[in-house]
C-alpha cells in the first residue's frame, strides 16, 4: 500500500512538472475569438514583413528561393495551433 501511494505520489509531480509547449500552454487560455484561417495567413504575412524589413530573412521577391515562404507557413501553422482553427 505505501509503494503504491508512493508511486501515485511520485507520478503525479512528474506530470505537474512536465514541461509543456508554449502553444499547448497558451491554447488552453484561449476561449472565443472570432479569427479565422484566412486572418492567420494575413498575420504570418505581416510578419515576415517586418522580419524581411528588419533584415531578419532575406526578401525572396523574383527569386527561387522559398525561404519567406517556409517562415510564413510556420508562423501560420502555430498560430492556427494556437487559436484552435
């Protein structure tokens, strides 16, 4: 009986110490929006935006590199993650 409490007990501070992503973490917090898939792409584009201005990714116009791109489409899957969509 007291290897089982013990192990219960044990077990328990593993799962309140496990640490968490920041978007699982956040999500939770998140009840009602009104955003949709279409607002998260115009979000991820105004912030390549300013990282391609700031000089953060290289500014991809006219050329065959993908990487503006690439940065964009992460930042939109996180936010649709985020906000549940």
């Amino acid at each position: 009986m007291l290897l089982v409490a013990r192990y219960n007990l044990q077990k328990t501070i593993l799962e309140t110490n496990k640490m968490t992503d920041t978007t699982e973490r956040l999500s939770k917090h998140i009840f009602s929006h009104n955003l949709y898939k279409d607002d998260m792409s115009d979000i991820a584009l105004a912030i390549v935006d300013r990282m391609v201005s700031e000089g953060l990714i290289p500014d991809c116009i006219d050329t065959d590199d993908e990487q503006e791109f690439e940065v964009q489409d992460i930042i939109r899957e996180e936010l649709i993650k985020l906000f549940k969509l």
